[in-house]
C-alpha cells in the first residue's frame, strides 16, 4: 500500500509541474475551468496550481480567472453528485479506491447528517478534496439546492481570495502557498470537526 502511494504521489507531482508549466500556454484559461470542473468530481490537482501562476503573470486577470473558476468548480460538483447518486458502483468506487478514500467518504456522511450545508461550505473554501464531499453528497442524496448555493459560496470564496492574494503578492504568495497548503488541510480539517462536533452536542 505504502508503494501505491508513493507512485500515486509521483504521478500527482509530475502532473501538478505541467499543469503549471502549461498556465503559460495561450489555452491556459481554458486549461484551468476545465481543471476547476474535473476537480470538484474526480481529479486530484486543484485549479489553484494554475490559477495561482496565471494571476502573478497578469494580475489584471485574476477576477475573471477567480469568477469563471467558481462557476466550473460549482459545475463540477453536479458531476461529482451524479456520479455518486448514479454511478457509484462503477465511476464512483473506483475514485474511492484510487485515492484511497474510504475513511474520509464515511467521516463526510457523519458530517452530513448534522450539517450539509455549512460542511459543503467548509469543503468549498478550505484545500479539502471538494470531491469528496460532492460524490458522498451523491450517495447522501443531499439537496441539490444546498449543493449549489453552499458550492457557489465555498468555492467563490476559496478563489477570489486566492486570486485576490495571488495578485497583491506575486510569486512569493504563490510560492508561500505551495509551502503551506498541507498544512493548512490539516487544520482546516480539524477546525470542521471541531465545529460539527459542537454543532451536534450543544445545538
């Protein structure tokens, strides 16, 4: 298991680095919604890692980059869903085993049942695998107007303070971005807990 996912994390590494390299290509934009649209279903790599070098190039850029980003993320979380209502025995189980996702997929139900709206919200916002949490809204059968309305929220949050950060900051907020985002996984997750935990004992 240890070797799977060392290679997994290989292959992530080597696509990460082109999907960088790429952001300078003319058919970067295009590159990045299509990114912001698979991610939010299956795809490993968040839109950030293009978005982020595409914005300290042309900062003049990053509202456009940040507003189109959010609307293919949030796209994206209806493939997510259908792929957890429809095809979760095909499409769906293999996600889960690729990524090694069983534990998280069955934490997000828990945080489903107290709160699905604030916990898509979180997802959204935070370096969380948003997939996850929109194929288990899938199989959770949450509403498809949460999904939506807490998506556009999360997720327009999440950019347009990337973005906005990106273009004040130039490459080192980039760069301090990179350095910091596990980490900040790490905590966010925590943070969710916490409050779903409160959520659920004291509400």
């Amino acid at each position: 298991m240890d070797q799977e996912n060392q290679k997994l994390q290989v292959k992530k590494s080597r696509l990460r680095t082109w999907i960088i390299t790429a952001s300078g290509s003319r058919y970067g934009a295009w590159l990045l919604y299509f990114i912001a649209f698979i991610e939010s279903a299956f795809f490993p790599i968040p839109p950030d890692f293009l978005m982020i070098p595409m914005i300290v190039a042309k900062p003049s850029s990053w509202k456009k980059l940040a507003l189109w980003t959010t609307i293919f993320s949030v796209l994206g979380a209806f493939l997510g869903y259908l792929i957890g209502a429809v095809f979760f025995e095909t499409i769906g189980k293999w996600i889960v085993e690729t990524y090694n996702l069983q534990d998280e997929m069955m934490t997000v139900g828990g945080f489903y049942e107290n709160n699905a709206f604030l916990s898509l919200v979180f997802a959204g916002f935070t370096p969380l695998p948003f997939k996850v949490f929109t194929v288990a809204a899938g199989i959770f059968k949450i509403n498809l107007l949460t999904l939506f309305i807490a998506g556009v929220v999360g997720r327009g949050l999440r950019f347009f303070v990337v973005g906005y950060i990106s273009q004040i900051g130039g490459s080192k907020a980039f760069w301090d971005y990179l350095k910091n985002i596990k980490k900040t996984t790490f905590v966010a997750f925590g943070l969710l807990t916490a409050f779903l935990l409160y959520w659920f004992l004291f509400k």
